[in-house]
C-alpha cells in the first residue's frame, strides 16, 4: 500500500525562457546602475538629465527582470515601458550630449532596436504568462 507523504504540490519551475529574459532585463539593469554609478562618482562628466534617465532605465530593468523572475503579471507593461523610455534615452543623446551630426548616425537605429525589443519582450511575457495560467487553471478544474 503506497503512503501519502505531503498533499502539498510539487513548486513549479520557471519557465526558461522567463529565466533568459529575466538575466538579459538584470544585465540592463546593471548597465544602467553602472552608468549612474559613475555618473554620481564622478568618474564621467554626463549631463544631470541623462543621469536622471539612466536611473529611470535602471529601475524599469530592475523591475522587468524581478517580473520576469517571479511571473508577476504587470512585467509586460514594464519591460515596454522599458523599450520606450530607453529607446528614447538613446534617439535622444545626439542633442542631449551635443554630438556632430557624423556622430549621431546610429542613435535612431539603436534606439529603435531597443524599442523593438521592449515591444518583443512584453509580447512574449504576456503570452508566456497566459500560458502558465492556462496550465494552472486546467489542473484547478480538473480538465486534465
């Protein structure tokens, strides 16, 4: 005769793919502390406004990636706030840093990468965790 051990149910696993988006959200978020870091140090001469967005980048990637860890279901509003604001940050640094216009070539092509990726994480997010609820609610009911 087989004995019960525990009624609890097993803890499920993050998915990988929340995990990979997770550590790519927290590597941003370091870049963007780093920056601040050395902005508020002293060790670069940024101008206050671009610090001020560094941080809002940094919280905004610290907040994706917790989202992303735990399945919260604000992280896609999050990680594309995420791509706008950075996106922005970036199309915005030409006249922000006063760059030559040879020097600003890319910054539109970057911030728009960025945008498309903020854009493709909450599209992914959302559709991972409408998944996972899926999942949990078909074992609730019992249509297994």
């Amino acid at each position: 005769m087989a004995q019960v051990v525990s009624m609890e149910t097993p803890p499920k696993r993050r998915p990988r793919g929340r995990v990979v988006v997770a550590v790519v959200f927290g590597l941003l978020a370091l870049n963007a502390w780093w920056q601040v870091i050395a902005d508020v140090s002293g060790m670069s001469q940024e101008p206050r406004l671009l610090t001020a967005w560094q941080a809002l980048c940094g919280v905004l990637a610290v907040a994706a990636a917790w989202g992303s860890w735990t399945g919260a279901s604000w992280v896609p509003v999050v990680a594309l706030l995420y791509g706008v604001v950075t996106g922005a940050m970036i199309a915005a640094l030409g006249p922000l840093l006063d760059l030559p216009p040879e020097s600003r070539n890319g910054l539109w092509t970057g911030g728009a990468i960025v945008l498309v990726f903020g854009l493709w994480s909450a599209w992914w997010l959302r559709r991972s965790l409408r998944r996972e609820r899926a999942r949990e609610t078909s074992h609730i009911v019992g249509f297994d």
